[in-house]
C-alpha cells in the first residue's frame, strides 16, 4: 500500500482559566470514516514540505493564516484505504475567523477530557502526548541528600510540578530503594507522575507510574516495559526512531548545552537540535544546561517541552 504523507495541525488557544485548548473536526458524510473527529490538515502534495502543506490546508479549510507552526510529532498508521504517516505541527498563533469548508462541525476540546467521540484510531497516542506537561523534573538526591530532594521535591510538586524522573544510581541500594518509595508515594499524592531511571524491578515494587531508559539500555530493550509510561534518554535520530519502535511514550534529547553532569560533553545547540528531531516520532523534551525559561525556544525546534535537573529544583 503507498505510504501517503500527511500535515496535521495541533490548533491551540487559552481557555478562560487559562488551560489550553485544541481543535477538532468533524468528518463530513461522504468521506471515509464520516462523523469520526480529527485534527484538520491534509495531503502532503509533491514538492511540498509538510510544513507547507499545512499552511496551505489551514487556510483552504478553515480560512486561517498560521503564524507559528512549531514540529512536534510524527506518526504512522494504516487505515483500511491507506497507510499515512502524519506530522503533526502545533499551531500556536495563527490569525483569522476560523470558517469550516469540509467538517460537519468544529469542537474546541482539552487532552484531560474529550468531549467528543468517536476519534480517528490514528490519533489515540497522539491524544496521550497531548496530556504530558511540557517540563520534566529529574532528582538528583545523590548530590543535594535525599531529605533536601524530598523538600524540594514537595515545593516543586505544590507549584504544579506533574512529571518527574528519579534518577539516582549513585546512591548505594538500601538508600536509593528507601527514596525511590518516598520520592513515588509524593508524587502520587500531589497527582503527579513519576518515572524509575534505569531499574524496572524497583519501579514497580514502589509502584512507580513507569520507568525511564537510559540509552544503553534502550539499544539492549527488545519490548517495551510493561508500564502505563516508558520513556528513553537519546542522543540521535536513530535512537529517537529505535525508541519510537520499542513503543516508548516520550523521550529526552541533548545536551543542547554543556552541563556539570557530563563534564567535558559539549552541547549540540539549538540548531543541531532541531536539525536532529526534525518532526520526532514521539514527544522529545530537550535536556542539557536548560531551564524553564529555554521551553519557547525548545518548542520552536520541535521539542515537546524541557528536562532538567538542576534548573527543576530553584526556588
């Protein structure tokens, strides 16, 4: 079956209390899979980048001018009359009156609840990365002590913190089972989840919400851990493809800049990022000497959000 490519677009805007909000569509009578919803967008014509199809797709269907269309993630999935792969963009600024000219109805919708049903089956995991925060928090108890992480981990976590990743191999194994348990059981009682770096056994005697592979790991994986969320750690576009394939749910990428983890490691920069990501197969937090500040920029070259260490834990 030829392999059609696809621009699907990700429109956003702020609700009311502030939460963000995306666009869906509902397919017309007539067309394959009528009264199921989507996101708008469509074909990839020949000598088109994806990128501008979409552009050239959001104003044929709904009469907007796309201004920011940042790269976030690309999928495949075959249909009874095609095999697509999708590169959805999400659109963050756009201007015009939006005017439907091919969906029955439009629905403003939030990843934490759909109103709408039933979706396309392509877009269940895209629904899914939808619903992770943009900023990944990563411990680092072996350097500050465990009770000072747990402090600010409960800081961090009563400011809204929702993602974390424990990260602590260099504590000995008594200490590092007693704070992946405590770190586990505050995360869940501020509803946030929480990933075990490295140790599957570990993550699921302390009832972790799933387990983070570090690269050497993830090139050794040959399923997918049995966890509601796996991701990876990557330092290349095969690695980000290899973590794809093994069904991980998101990854982290870098070092953008150089950091005190990896002394002597020198950071890629943005533009080798972006060049390296291009549109991810699976939602890829930028990771190396950034902070909160780095998300704008980080989702411009088609980061889902950042990780961070150190930056996670500042006052």
């Amino acid at each position: 079956m030829k392999l059609t490519e696809v621009a699907a677009a990700v429109i956003e805007r702020r609700a009311a209390d502030g939460a963000v909000e995306f666009l869906l569509g509902q397919r017309a009578p007539g067309t394959f899979y009528p009264g199921y919803w989507e996101f708008p967008g469509g074909k990839v014509e020949a000598g088109e980048t994806p990128h501008a199809a979409l552009v050239r797709e959001l104003h044929e269907e709904l009469g907007i001018e796309v201004s920011r269309a940042d790269p976030w993630l690309r999928r495949e999935h075959v249909y009874e009359h095609a095999h697509v792969r999708l590169s959805f963009f999400r659109v963050r600024e756009w201007r015009g009156e939006l005017r439907d000219h091919v969906h029955s109805a439009l629905a403003w919708q939030r990843a934490d609840g759909l109103t709408v049903a039933p979706m396309l089956p392509a877009n269940a995991p895209v629904l899914a990365a939808l619903a992770l925060p943009d900023f990944y928090a990563i411990t680092h108890a072996h350097e500050i002590g465990i009770d000072a992480q747990l402090m600010a981990l409960a800081h961090a976590l009563e400011a809204g913190l929702k993602l974390v990743q424990v990260r602590e191999q260099a504590l000995d194994a008594p200490r590092r089972a007693a704070f992946v348990h405590a770190a586990v059981d505050l995360c869940h009682q501020y509803g946030a989840r929480v990933l075990v770096n490295g140790d599957v056994v570990l993550a699921a005697a302390a009832g972790a919400d799933g387990v983070h592979l570090p690269a050497a790991q993830l090139a050794a994986q040959t399923v997918r851990p049995d966890f509601p969320l796996v991701a990876a750690s990557c330092h290349s576009a095969a690695e980000l493809e290899l973590a794809a394939s093994l069904g991980c749910d998101f990854a982290v990428f870098g070092p953008v800049r150089a950091t005190t983890t990896h002394p002597g490691v020198a950071g890629i920069g943005w533009e080798s990022f972006a060049a390296s990501v291009a549109v991810p197969p699976l939602p890829t937090f930028a990771l190396g000497g950034l902070s909160r500040a780095d998300c704008d920029v980080a989702q411009r070259a088609g980061a889902h959000g950042i990780a961070a260490i150190r930056a996670a834990w500042e006052s």
